[in-house]
C-alpha cells in the first residue's frame, strides 16, 4: 500500500465521481425492465429474445470483467477506467438510437463490454487508494450500497423515464452523467498500478467462457419454444460444455491465466463470497424482471406506476446498506450477510404468493420491504468480504471476481428463472388456463427457483465464509500514513 494514495485528501472527492459512474453502470442492468413491454411492442422483440436486452449485457459485462481488471492492474487503473467510461457513453447512445431488435440487442452486449473494463477499476482504485480497516470498508461500503440500490433505482428511473420521454432515454441519461464524471476524473483520481506485474492477457479465456455462457443461455432460452430434444438446443449446450471444457483448459497451462485456479484454493472466504454473489445476481436479476411483467401484463400497471412501485424497495435498500456499514462494524461480516439472505429468501416467498387480481399493498409491498432490507444488508458486507485480505497485486482480479459471480449469476438466473416462468405458463394455456392465470402461475414458480438460490447463498455463507479470516479487515485500525 502507498501511503501517499491513502493520504489523499482528494480521495473521497474520488469516490464521489467513482461511485457514481457505478451506479451508472449498476443501473444501466436493470433500469431497462420496466421499459420492456414498450420495447417490445415498438421494436418487434418476440417473447424469447426479449430476456437478451438484459442478459446480453450481463453476459458480456461478466464475461469480460475479470480481463478489465486485469489490464487495469497492468496498464493503469485509472486510464481503463476513463477508457470504459468513454465507451460505455458511446454504446448507450447506439442502443437509445435502436430501430430494430438486432441493433439494440448488439448495442447490449457492447455496452456489458464497456461495463466490463470500468467497473472492475472501480474497485481496485478504491482498494489502493483507501488505507485497509475501517476507512476502506467505509468506502467499499458505499459501493455496496450502490450495487445493493441500483437495481431498485433503475427499475423506478425506468418506469419514470419511459413514460414521460420514451425508453430510449433510459440509455441517453448515460450520455450527460457519464461525460461529467470523464472531466472530472483526472482532477481527482490518482493513476496507479501493480507493482511488477507481467504484461499479459489471457484475451482467450475471456472470450472463450462468454461464448460458453452465451451458448448456455441461448440453448436456455430457446428450450421454451423448440423444446429440450431439438438440434438447436441440444448444439448449443453440448458446444457451451465444450467451450467451459476449453476454458478450464487454458486457465490450467496458462503462465498467466485470466482466472488462476490458485486463488481459489488460497483464498476460501472471498471464494465464499464469490458463491454467494452468484446466488445473489441468480436470485435478484430475475426477481426484477419478473415482477416488472407481472405489474404491466397481469396487474395494468403503466410504465410509470410499475416504477414507482419499486420506490419502497429502492428506499429500503438505501436505508439497510447505511444501516449495514454500522452492523458490519459492530457484529462483523458474517452475522449481517446471514441476516440480509434470509430476508431475501424470505421476500422471494412471498413474491411466490402473487395472484391475478393482486394488490400492491397485499401482494408486492411486504415483499419489497423484505428484498429491500435483505439486498442491503447482503451487498454491503459481501463487497468486503471479497477483497479481505488481499494483495495490491490482487485487487483488480479480486474486484472483477465478485463482479464477475454476480453477473454471471444474473444473466444465467434470468435465463432460468425465465425458462421456468414460460414453461409453465405455456403448460397452464394448454390445460386451458386464462393468459392472466397461467403467466402467474409461471412467475409463481420462478420465484421459487430463486429463493432456492438464496438458501444455497445461505448456506454457502454458512459453510464456507470464516469470521476469523474477516477479523483483521472488520477491526484493523485504519492504516497511519507514513512521514
């Protein structure tokens, strides 16, 4: 650690124009569900590739972060930082500029590219900027916070935006806030990178496990119409195991692998940490989705409403992540994330209960209430928990692992939970169901897959997170600048 960066005086100043290009990009997963109906209806989208919109990003965001980090760590944190953020300015003006399918749907995946060599600089700034201990964990704090009340605040700037100036605002905003925070970034954010690091990247395990997850979505997906036995689905999954084969092939010989098998095995509580995002973004991503169709399709919600709707939830995120940060200090990591994913698991139940003619006060609030308190007290202590302990060396590997998890997570729990939801509802049509009745008894079911994910995240917490190797950054004093 450089005491001169963690002596900054700038360095909250940095956090701000930090924090706030990741909400952007934090927001850029969810803020379009609410707007989905109306792409649909304006731009063709059939029902199957309609999930793309927001998978495709997470895909590509996942698939490329841990190379992000890396180049980051080589090149200079804060030079791909601005990269990123420059790109990600000029992909949401390709996807607000979509007049078909295809087009937006391209601009997705470039905007996750984007979203990929930003987002893990993030982190790694902050991580040798910020003295290890309580100041650190103050800072990575409110990035959990962020990533915890992102979604929640996308899902209601969604709704606010497509309503009163059309869905291709909820890409357009980007344009402003992502050019303000790109001139103020060299005035506030130091450069830094890893001391003696080798000049390598591993380019071909990036592309080669998110074309592995791409496949595995896509034969996901298409199961719904042309069925689990059709060439088509039965290719794409044979060819998404033979590319995960691949992958873990190359990582294994590599000198410099993307994803060293190693850190795994030294490191079991960011491990621990990097299980649990993956059931976090599996459980949250399709939650939001969902529910977003159920308001607009089944309940008559307008864009509008279906946004403001989320507004408990948004609310309660922010209130539990900075009621978090306190119980993290006091209790420690592991006690707030046990809590935060039982209430999670718990609201995911409740959401299970929905009905046709349903109410907000009965069927939705409780359960926001419920998400809302359990995604701030879960991202909030899991952003800690994923870079306890580690080296400067590691803190762009580390950062583009739990980012990595939870996307990942994501888009295949989308991919999921919307395979689940379909499947069903096409089964209930055919025995005769009403649409409304057979496209709840659908979501029903889907959220039960993902409260199944939070007991797995659950127990994963449980078992593999240890509070004693969370005891040094739970405690530690913040580090004294030398001189």
């Amino acid at each position: 650690m450089n005491p001169e960066l963690a002596a900054d005086p700038r360095r909250w100043k940095a956090l701000a124009v930090l924090g706030i290009s990741y909400l952007m990009v934090v927001l850029d997963v969810s803020v379009v569900n609410v707007a989905l109906p109306s792409i649909q209806a304006e731009l063709g989208f059939s029902p199957a590739n309609l999930q793309w919109i927001v998978s495709g990003y997470a895909l590509t965001f996942g698939g490329f972060l841990l190379l992000g980090g890396r180049a980051g760590d080589i090149l200079g944190r804060r030079l791909f930082f601005m990269i990123g953020l420059g790109l990600f300015v000029a992909t949401s003006l390709l996807c607000g500029l979509a007049t078909t399918d295809g087009m937006l749907i391209l601009g997705r995946f470039l905007q996750g590219v984007a979203g990929a060599i930003l987002s893990p600089s993030v982190f790694s700034i902050v991580s040798v900027t910020f003295a290890e201990g309580p100041e650190r964990n103050k800072a990575l704090g409110i990035l959990g916070a962020i990533a915890g009340s992102g979604a929640a605040i996308g899902v209601l700037l969604g709704g606010v935006l497509t309503e009163y100036a059309g869905w291709q605002w909820v890409f357009f905003l980007n344009i402003p806030i992502g050019l303000a925070a790109l001139a103020l970034v060299p005035r506030f954010v130091r450069e830094s990178r890893a001391d003696g690091a080798m000049r390598h990247f591993d380019a071909a395990g990036a592309v080669t496990v998110t074309a592995h997850l791409m496949l595995l979505v896509y034969g996901l997906t298409q199961s719904t119409t042309k069925g689990w036995g059709s060439g088509q689905v039965v290719g794409s999954l044979v060819a998404s195991a033979i590319l995960l084969a691949a992958f873990l092939l190359i990582e294994s010989r590599s000198k410099h692998p993307l994803v060293p098998l190693g850190f795994f095995r030294r490191r079991r509580t960011p491990t621990g940490a990097n299980v649990v995002g993956f059931g976090l973004g599996t459980a949250i991503f399709g939650m939001f989705y969902l529910l977003s169709l159920y308001m607009q399709q089944v309940l008559g919600y307008s864009p509008l409403r279906a946004g403001v709707g989320y507004l408990a939830v948004a609310l309660t995120v922010v209130a539990a992540a900075g009621l978090s940060q306190a119980l993290v200090t006091r209790l420690g990591v592991k006690p707030v994330l046990l809590t935060g994913l039982t209430l999670l698991g718990a609201g995911l139940v409740y959401f299970s209960q929905v009905s046709v003619d349903g109410t907000y006060v009965g069927d939705l609030l409780p359960g926001f209430l419920l998400i809302g308190v359990g995604m701030g007290f879960s991202f909030v202590p899991i952003s800690i928990a994923a870079l306890g302990g580690i080296t400067p060396s590691e803190a762009g590997l580390a950062s583009g692992l739990i980012n990595t998890s939870q996307q990942i997570g994501g888009a295949l729990g989308l991919a999921l939970l919307v395979t689940v939801a379909t499947s069903r509802t096409d089964g209930r049509l055919a025995d005769g169901a009403a649409q409304p009745q057979a496209l709840v008894d659908g979501f029903s079911a889907a959220f039960w897959v993902g409260a199944a994910f939070a007991l797995a995240a659950l127990v994963a917490t449980a078992v593999v997170i240890r509070r004693r190797d969370l005891a040094q950054i739970e405690g530690a004093p913040a580090a004294v600048p030398a001189g």
